[in-house]
C-alpha cells in the first residue's frame, strides 16, 4: 500500500486520460508511443516521453534523472539522464519473445529527483 509520501512506492495518476490528471499527474506520468499491436519476436520502436501533457522543469535543481523500461514483471532498458543537458525523452528498440494469452504491457518508470518514481503503462497486442 502506498502512503501520500510521493517518495513512498510508486506514483501512478488516478486515471490515465490526461483530461482527468491533476497538474501534477501531467508534469510526472510517463507518456508510451508503441504500436497497439505487435508480432512475436519482431522488433518494434518504444518511446517514452516526460512532460507531454504539462512542462516539467529540467533544471539542476529539479529534473528527471532516469527512465526505464519493462514489460510486464521483466526489465528492458533503463536511460540516466542529466538536466539541461538530456531531456526526458527516450526510444529504444525492442521485441517482445514471451507473450501471456496474446497481451503484453509495457511500463515507464522514471525518477523526478523531486517528485520520486512515476510509472505509465501501455497495454499492447501480442500476434503470435
Ligand atoms: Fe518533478
């Protein structure tokens, strides 16, 4: 369970429609660009991006200092990140070689120095 520390757990917005998410929901969830549907074993292009929905500062004092990458419970990639020089912004290629009953979600999870870890998830379509 997780307590109102936002430096407890992880943070996910209440809703992932950007309409419901509070300023602070906005600026902190990870947004996944991916396909809807993928094939087994065939690679594909994940982005990851900070901010989409509300600025965040990328300050020395307030930046984001990593992303990763997961799918389901196994991890895929991970960015380090530095302010003013990198931004929150991150493509990798994957493939996805385990599917369970067809689906997969992949989940960003980056680290505000501020704010502590948010996670956004994208539920995908795997084609056997
Ligand atoms: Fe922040």
């Amino acid at each position: 369970m997780k307590c109102d520390d936002l430096f407890c757990g992880i943070n996910r917005p209440k809703s992932l429609n950007p309409d419901e998410m509070s300023d602070l929901e906005k600026k902190h969830t990870p947004v996944i660009m991916a396909p809807s549907s993928v094939k087994l074993e065939e690679p594909f292009e994940v982005k990851v991006e900070l901010g989409k929905y509300l600025a965040h500062p990328n300050e020395y004092g307030h930046f984001f200092q990593w992303i990763e990458i997961w799918l389901d419970e196994t991890f895929i990639a991970r960015f380090d990140l530095t302010p003013k020089s990198s931004y929150p912004e991150v493509s990798v290629k994957i493939a996805i070689n385990h599917a369970h009953e067809g689906r997969a979600k992949l989940k960003a999870l980056a680290f505000c120095n501020l704010h502590g870890v948010w996670e956004g998830i994208k539920e995908i379509i795997v084609e056997e």
